[in-house]
C-alpha cells in the first residue's frame, strides 16, 4: 500500500481561517448558555498549549468592542425607602457586576476598576443592617475588587498595560471611593465591607 501523500496530509490538518464552518455556526447560534460555557472550559482544559491564551486574547477584543456602555448611575444600583432604611440592592447591579467581572476575568483587570469604584461610590449615604442581603452582596463586591486588583496585576505583568496614567487613575479613583466608603460607614457606626479591598489598595503601587 503507498504511503499517504505528505503535502496532502498538511493541508488536510491545517486549520481554516477567516470563517466559522457553517454547520458549527448554526450550532453556536443555537446552543444554550450552559452548553456554550461547558464546551468552551472543556476545549480550554483539552486543549493544546496555545488555545487558552488566544481564547483570552479574543474575548479582550470583544469586550473592548462591546463595553461602550456609560458607568452606572447610582440610584440604578441600590434602594432605601429613606435615608435612614436599610437599603437593599437592585437587580441592574448583577448586570453591572457581571460587566466587571467578564472584564477583570478576560484580563482588563482596569476597566473593571472603574465599575467597582463606581457601585462603591453607590454605596455612600446609604444603611445597611450587619446581616442581611445588602451585607451579603457587599462582601461579594469585596471580593470582587480584590480579583480585579490582582487581574490588574497580571495585566501589568503580560505588557498588555499601554496607558500608565489612565491605571493608575483607575486604581486612584476606586482607593478613593473605598476611603471615602470608610469614612462615611464611621458616621453612622456600621460595619464597613471593604476592609480586604483597602488593604489590598494601601499596599498596591503602580
């Protein structure tokens, strides 16, 4: 028997570009969320070396493309009765923190430092009781600065950071509505959320 044709072999494996087959478009168009996401993390745990990094690289591009929207209003995010209420969160805040998320998760650990400093900026004037949803999902945020600080890091770290002055005006503006936060939970004798945040902020220069 011959032995198969070695150029045709190279083509034959040489992956198209520049299009989506067809019959694997109409299944993306159709898939579910959870199927979407099941296949995408078992591709990236399979496999080869390259995939993960240009998976990372292709959802930055598309969240700088998308994430066009303006920064959250701060009555969007929260509610009280009163000044005096214990507020409760609204339900636009898990799309804005959704937003965050995709971005410091994708590696624009900055652009995600201005919606956190900004749902922090919600926050002041409002009450809160120590347990509580509210309580609840302002430890959730803190958590949320802290990965986005270290994306933050990491984008550093990868030379993918071409504007200095506009990081560390992210991270300037996000300590700042922390110590700000601080300094109004101190007024009225709460307990303050960020307690992780501001430290991880303190000790983080650019």
């Amino acid at each position: 028997m011959p032995a198969p044709d070695a150029t045709f072999r190279y083509i034959d494996s040489k992956p198209a570009l520049g299009h989506v087959n067809l019959m694997v478009d109409t299944f993306i168009a159709n898939a579910t969320a959870d199927d979407l996401r099941s296949i995408a993390r078992n591709l990236l745990a399979t496999g080869p070396p390259g995939i993960a990094p240009a998976f990372a690289n292709a959802a930055r591009l598309r969240l700088r493309q998308t994430s066009t929207r303006p920064i959250p209003a701060s009555y969007s995010l929260f509610h009280a009765e009163t000044r005096d209420a214990p507020a409760t969160p609204l339900p636009h805040l898990h799309e804005v923190l959704t937003r965050a998320r995709s971005m410091y998760g994708a590696g624009l650990g900055f652009s995600s430092l201005v919606i956190l400093a900004s749902i922090v900026r919600a926050t002041i004037g409002l009450r809160w009781e120590d347990d509580g949803d509210m309580a609840d999902i302002l430890a959730v945020i803190d958590a949320d600065i802290g990965q986005a600080i270290q994306s933050s890091k990491e984008e550093i770290q990868g030379s993918r950071v071409s504007d200095f002055a506009s990081a560390r005006e992210a991270r300037e503006g996000l300590r700042c509505a922390v110590h700000d936060s601080m300094a109004d939970v101190k007024s009225w004798g709460g307990e303050f959320p960020f307690e992780r945040a501001s430290a991880s902020l303190e000790h983080w220069k650019i």
